[in-house]
C-alpha cells in the first residue's frame, strides 16, 4: 500500500500578522516562458485568484534537521533562505508531530490576502513516517507546501503524494519554486498567461458547510472562517494533538 501525504491546509487573513521582512535572495529572474506561468499559476496562484503566495522574506524555521529545509535553498538558487532559530517560531515555519493524523505529513499555513505573505506554516508529521527512511523525504516534502507549493506532481520526486517516489526535487518543482521566489508576494500571474487555458474551479457544496474546489494542481477544501479569514485544505481538516518533534534517530 502507498504512503500518502495528505492535507495542505492554509489560511487566508486579512489582518495583519507579524514576520521576517527583507527580499529574497538569489540572482535577478530567468526568462520564463507562457508555460512556465501557466504552471506558477497551476501549482500556486490558481486558489488566489491568480496572484502569488509566498514569504516576502527570509523563512524563519525551527532548527530541526536543517538540510531538508536547506535542499529547496540550493533547489532555488538561493531564492528562498532560511533563518534557523532554536524555538518553534511564531511568525515562521514550526514543526511538530501529530499522533491522531493519518497521513504521512500535512502543512498549514497563513497568508495575508491583499499582499500575497506567506506568515506562518505548521507543519505536522505522524510519528508512524518519523524514521531515518521516512522522516527526510516527509519532512521535505511538507516544507515545499509551506513554502508555495500548491498540490502534487506525478513526476517520480519528492513532491509527488506518495513517499515511495524518489529522494528528489525535481526539475519541473524547482523551476516553478524558482519563479516563484523571483517576483514579489502577489504577483499577477493571470496576466502572463492565455485567458483559454485559465480553467474555471468546479465548486461542491457539502454538508459541513465548506466547499470542494478541483484545481489542475489539485482539490482544495475551503471554509469561511470569519469575515476575512478562509481556510483552505486539501484534505479533510486536521484538529488532532500535536507533540514535539524529536531528534531523528539512526
């Protein structure tokens, strides 16, 4: 039986909330081409009304196993950088496990819908995937989604939905996560690409209330939380306990 990852969920506020500020790093941006948008918009900006996410900053992360999070630094070319702190950061990347979840891993994160900012992303792990096998590829896995990346890929690497794909971030994921990183927070990617090829989300109504949106980058769950906050998942909402994350062990 495949390992699936499960739920990404983030929320959209509108209020403001404290974080790291500063550019990205890295090189002044490539050429990209209409289909390079295309896919920024399938595996980003497509549940934001076709503007980027994204940290406008250097990520603060809780220093655990930092060359995981380090892989999508060197993925990038420097675009994204972290900042590694000793505590599980308020207006960063927090890692935890999650004993009642029933997936390999699952990210949350917030985000300020008139300026696209990322400001915050949880990441939960279940305990049964933290081992030397498991741990790395779920872990890397997560903090792509909580660094942008919308849904999964089906290209053999790292951010397809199940933990038997290969070690790696592959070409395609780096390049999309590279222009991400290369243009502000709310970027309008809509404006980059054919009017045909913007697919209008299919909407379902269900019995909780929230709404299942099917994207090309994946379906999304959403839920009015208030006036100005939505929460987004792809997956049924995650509300159980959460623990520290230990050490990996050899």
């Amino acid at each position: 039986m495949k390992k699936v990852f499960g739920l990404i969920i983030f929320i959209v506020a509108l209020s403001l909330i404290s974080c790291s500020g500063g550019g990205g790093g890295g090189e002044s941006p490539p050429s990209y081409s209409v289909q390079d948008w295309q896919n920024l918009y399938d595996y980003n900006a497509y549940a934001t009304d076709g503007y980027t996410t994204r940290w406008p900053g250097t990520v603060i992360t809780h220093n655990v196993h930092p060359e995981y999070f380090q892989r999508w630094e060197s993925s990038t070319g420097g675009r994204v950088q972290f900042q590694f702190v000793s505590h599980q950061p308020s207006d960063g990347i927090s890692v935890s496990l999650a004993p009642d979840l029933n997936t390999a891993g699952t990210t949350k994160w917030w985000v300020l819908k008139t300026s696209g900012h990322i400001v915050k992303a949880e990441i939960y792990i279940n305990p049964d995937y933290w081992n030397p096998t498991d741990g790395p590829h779920v872990l890397t896995h997560e903090a792509g989604h909580a660094l942008g990346f919308n849904g999964h890929t089906n290209d053999g690497c790292l951010m397809d939905p199940s933990i038997q794909s290969e070690d790696c971030i592959s070409d395609a994921v780096a390049r999309i996560m590279t222009h991400l990183y290369s243009y502000p927070p709310h970027t309008d990617v809509a404006a980059n690409i054919s009017q045909e090829t913007i697919e209008q989300s299919l909407m379902i109504k269900r019995d909780d209330g929230s709404l299942l949106i099917k994207t090309p980058g994946g379906d999304y769950y959403v839920k009015e939380v208030d006036e100005d906050t939505l929460l987004f998942s792809n997956g049924p909402f995650y509300n159980g306990r959460v623990e520290p994350l230990p050490e990996l062990q050899p």
